[in-house]
C-alpha cells in the first residue's frame, strides 16, 4: 500500500508530503494543488503501466496530456522535479523510491 508521496518541484508544489491512509481526501482552496496532486499520480501509473517520461507527460494516441505537458511539469524557475514514494512492505518493512 502506498504510505506517503513527495513532490519536489512538481507543477506548483515546491516541497510538499502527502501522507496516504485507507481513505484520503484532499481538500482545499482553489489553486493549492489538489489537481497536481492528482496528476502526479497520473503520471506514475503511467510510468508504472511503461509509458516512457515524455509520453507519459504530454500523451500519445491513446492518452491525453498531462496538463501543461512536458513544458510545465517542473515548477519554474526549475526545470527537474521528483516524485517519490513510501510504500508499506512486508513484514513492517518499508520500500522508499
């Protein structure tokens, strides 16, 4: 199960943690980053499923972009992001990617 996600550089998120239970639920104002919450994960289910990274961010025949695209993916003046994970492992042990 995922644990946690880190973004870094990610869309507008500078440095940001998002600690996953069984039920999540993201809320906020307009523009605090709850659509590039979702998009991230977009984004690595499309890397999981093995879409390479710039198909993954601005799409083929059979995806849509990711909004902004390659262009807009890290949060300017940077042109890197990550995006990390926690997942809960077996036997109390964790797996950090």
């Amino acid at each position: 199960m995922l644990k946690e996600i880190h973004f870094k550089n990610w869309k507008s998120l500078k440095n940001a943690t998002l600690y996953i239970d069984q039920l999540t639920v993201l809320i906020g104002t307009n523009a605090s980053g709850k659509t590039n919450i979702v998009e991230g994960l977009e984004f690595l289910r499309r890397l999981i499923n093995g879409k390479e990274v710039q198909t993954a961010l601005v799409g083929d025949s059979s995806l849509s972009s990711i909004r902004g695209g390659l262009e807009w993916a890290a949060l300017k003046p940077e042109n890197q992001f990550t995006i990390s994970l926690l997942v809960e492992g077996n036997e109390n042990t964790d797996y950090f990617s």
